[in-house]
C-alpha cells in the first residue's frame, strides 16, 4: 500500500520544496494539499473539526502554486489536492492550472474536488449554497471539455466554453479524480457519476461503506472498483492493515502543521509504515 501524506502548509510552516525532497528521499509516495482562499473572520458556519478554528485553516499556501515548486524539485513524488474547492475557481483559469502542472510533472497530478464546508467563504466567491454540487459537476465536465484532444465546446447549466485550442493537455487525457465527502447514496452517486473514486476523511467505517460504494458504481456501469484513499489518517500497524486487507491501495497520513524539524521527526516515525 503506498503512504503518501498532507499538510497545512502556511507561511510559517515547513516550505514545499523542503518537505517534497524530504518525502521523496524517504520513499513517500506523495503529497496532497488542502485548499482554503481565506477564512472570512466573522462566519456563523461552525467549523466541522471543532472550535475555535485550528490558525493554519486562514493561512494556508495556494496548493496549485505549492505543488508546482514540489513537482520541480522531485521526480516521482506523485502530487495532489486534497481537496480543491472546484466551484471557487474560474473553470477555464483552473483547467489551465491543472493541465499546466500535471504536464510538468509528468503526469503525476490528482485532483481531489471538494465541496468545502465555509458558506462565507464560498459566498464571495458568488457561489449558491445549494446548488454547490451541480456546480462542482458541472465545472468538472467544462474542464474535461478543454483537456480533450480535439477541440470540444460545452455547454451546462451554470456555464459553457466554445471548442477552443487549450494547452497543454494533462500528461494522460485528464488527472485521476477523487471526490472528497461524507459517506452517503447522493455522494457515491455523484463519484460513480464522474469521479475514479472516494477521499474519506480519517477513513472510518470503511466496512460498511465500501459495498455501498462499489454497488452505486457498479449500478451506473463503471467497471471494476473505484479508488478509495483513505485521507488525513492518524496512522497505527493495526489501521493500516486493516486499509490493506479491504483492498486499498494508498493511504494519506496526516503531517502537523509545524516548522521543518516537527515535521522531519513525524516523518521519520511515520517511516515505520513504509
């Protein structure tokens, strides 16, 4: 099972070079990034890991950004977002984005795709509470239509894009995709709908889910089994074995939001799992 891990990174934390070339040296086997544009300092949205708000959520590094200075410094560190709030972005700005750095790391991008929890924060962006999931899906189909080999025009209900030449392309037709959220039949009715699997956060309950999961899958056609890569992990032998005899192939431990000696000693512990 690969072990890769995240991090808040901010701007007093360990830098992304320094942390990509520590991970790749240990044999990690990838890096995700968390994603939060601000945090809007009055909100009534509670936070879901608990009051008050940890201080790195309103400090966190672009991870677009962040990741294109790891891609640039290793060679098989695979690299992802975990997760990226599609419907705060620009869709065409944000394909370019992704295309951009899955083409310069040689294909070694994943896009986790979040819904995202903050209501102020999403509500600058102009973004409709409710509708945020269509939106989301619908970004993602506009996206897919300008990483295709021929020009492609979209259409959809929030937006739209003429056929247009759009380049580069992602290294292989477009990144590998997993959809971030609560266990549930809308849920894994939309991963079966346009995503290649699930990011759960901590991965817990995974017994019960994991059919469900692969029976929505299977209910919409989609052959074999969807990803699932349990995210933000606090790891131990017996959680790890057990992601393993489910059938799971990768696994995201969780780092400390810290300066580089905490980080490098979480690290040289979490070795221990490799």
């Amino acid at each position: 099972m690969r072990i890769a891990t995240t991090i808040f990174l901010t701007d007093e934390t360990i830098r992304p070079d320094q942390l990509a070339r520590e991970l790749e040296q240990r044999g990690f086997a990838g890096l995700y990034l968390p994603e939060h544009t601000h945090i809007p300092a009055s909100r009534d949205t509670p936070a879901p890991m608990g009051e008050p708000l940890p201080r790195e959520y309103g400090r966190t590094l672009d991870p677009l950004i962040a990741l294109g200075q790891a891609a640039a410094v290793t060679e098989r560190l695979a690299l992802g977002t975990g997760i990226t709030l599609v419907t705060q972005h620009d869709p065409v700005d944000l394909a370019k984005q992704i295309a951009t750095l899955d083409f310069l790391s040689g294909g070694r991008f994943t896009l986790g795709i979040g819904y995202g929890w903050n209501v102020e924060e999403a509500a600058d962006h102009g973004v409709e509470w409710s509708t945020r999931r269509e939106l989301t899906r619908d970004r993602v189909a506009l996206m897919r239509a300008l990483w295709a080999d021929e020009p492609t025009a979209y259409k959809g209900e929030f937006g739209s894009v003429r056929a247009s030449l759009a380049y580069p392309k992602p290294a292989h037709g477009a990144p590998r995709m997993l959809l971030g959220g609560a266990a549930g039949p809308k849920l894994f009715g939309q991963i079966a709908d346009y995503a290649d699997g699930w990011l759960p956060i901590g991965g817990r309950g995974l017994t019960e889910t994991l059919p469900v999961l692969r029976q929505a899958w299977s209910d919409a056609g989609r052959a074999g089994d969807p990803l699932v890569v349990p995210y933000g992990v606090r790891p131990s032998a017996g959680k790890l074995a057990h992601y393993s005899d489910l059938g799971l192939q990768e696994v995201v431990l969780q780092l400390p939001a810290a300066e580089e000696a905490e980080v490098l000693r979480t690290l040289d512990d979490f070795a221990r799992y490799l």
